[in-house]
C-alpha cells in the first residue's frame, strides 16, 4: 500500500524530515567531487550530486549549486579561475567525501582536512582527487540564476577526461560500475552500482 501526502502536508512536517523526503523523492544522482582553486591559490573541495548531462555537442555538463549563504567556496572559485574539476566517487573515498560537506571556513581546504589527495596536471591550476579513478576538467561558460529558490545552475564545458581504459567500450560507453563508482540519494545515502543492461538506440518500428 502506498502512503499518500499532499504538498500541504509535506510542508507541516520539520524542515529535516521534508528535506530529506525531498531529496531522495528524485531518485539516485551523480555522486562527485568539484575541485577548485581561488585566486590566492587555496584549493577547495565539495561534494556535489546535482549534476546533469546538457549536451555532448558542445559537451556541456552542468550543477545546481545551492544559495551562496549555504554553499558559497566552489562557485566563487569557478567565477574567479574559470576552471573546476569533477571527480567522481568510489567506496573507499566514501567517508571522506562526505566529510567535504561540512562548513569549513575560506582558506581551509577540505583536501587537507579530508585527506584526500590534490592532484594537478600541468597546464591547469584547478586540483584533481588523486584517489578517483574518473576525472574530468570543465571550463566555466554560464551561471543561471534560479529566482525561485535562490540556486544557480552552474554549466561548464568539457576540456578534458581521465578514464582508466579497461572502462571504456568500443563505442565510447564508459561502464563506470567496472571501478566501483558510486551514486547518491539525497545527501546521506550511498549506494553500489551494477549494471544490468545495456540496450541500442531505442527506434519506432
Ligand atoms: C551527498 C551530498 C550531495 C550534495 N550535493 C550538493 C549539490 O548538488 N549542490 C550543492 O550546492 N550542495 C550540495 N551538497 C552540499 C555541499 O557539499 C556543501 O554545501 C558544501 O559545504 C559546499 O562547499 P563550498 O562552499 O566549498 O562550495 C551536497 C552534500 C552531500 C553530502
């Protein structure tokens, strides 16, 4: 039997319980870690789920980023270099990950109190997680401000990836499931993936 709410009743309940209703409601999401640097050079490191696929000609990925009260390092990073990694999680990173999220204050890097490790390669100044095994480089284009609710969704444009190469498929597919790479739901839950299927374009007969 399912459980029926209106929107008037998930309003009445506290704001934990709503969130974490909210959250989760979505589904599972891209579980990984934007790093930055600002401009006096003082890396950052964050967790983020909201990320989505706009396009892969111009490649395109964008994320929402909360309000600047809640979530302010990372985009002010990107606004300032222009550059930010995204790097995704597995199991081992798992704690540590999660840890990004706390509210370190300006000048702390979460690398340092994470012990994840900072990862640059030459050219770029915006650090990689050593520890992940799929990385990528964006190049900040756009921010969308969400009046609604006071978010921004952040789109930047794909420069580079480093994929291990038993991953990837001939046709370009990447099984991110082979290196253990995890999702996310709402922002406490971790979860294993597997793939079960891998199907052609579907086409109308
Ligand atoms: C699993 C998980 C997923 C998260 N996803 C997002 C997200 O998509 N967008 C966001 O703004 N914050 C998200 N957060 C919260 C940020 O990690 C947190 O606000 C962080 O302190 C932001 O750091 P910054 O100020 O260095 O950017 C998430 C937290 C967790 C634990």
């Amino acid at each position: 039997m399912k459980s029926t709410y209106s929107i008037a009743e998930i309003q009445s309940w506290d704001r934990f319980t709503r969130a974490n209703f909210i959250n989760t409601l979505s589904g599972f999401k891209s579980l990984s870690l934007i790093g930055t640097v600002n401009g006096k050079g003082i890396s950052n490191l964050a967790i983020f789920s909201n990320i989505v696929h706009l396009g892969a000609d111009p490649a395109l990925i964008g994320f929402i980023n909360r309000p600047l009260e809640a979530a302010p390092h990372t985009l002010q990073n990107i606004q300032e270099t222009g550059f930010y990694t995204v790097n995704l999680v597995t199991e081992s990173m798992c704690n540590q990950a999660h840890l990004t999220s706390a509210k370190y204050p300006e000048g702390v890097s979460e690398f340092e109190m994470t012990g994840l490790t900072e990862e640059y390669r030459e050219g770029w100044k915006a650090p990689f997680v050593e520890e992940s095994p799929v990385q990528y480089l964006l190049k900040f284009e756009q921010v969308i401000p969400i009046e609604l609710n006071g978010t921004f969704l952040v789109i930047g444009s794909l420069q580079a990836a480093f994929v291990p190469a038993e991953i990837q498929e001939e046709d370009g597919f990447l099984d991110l499931a082979k290196v253990e790479i995890l999702t996310s739901l709402g922002t406490s839950g971790y979860y294993k993936t597997e793939k079960i299927s891998k199907l052609p374009y579907a086409k109308v007969k």
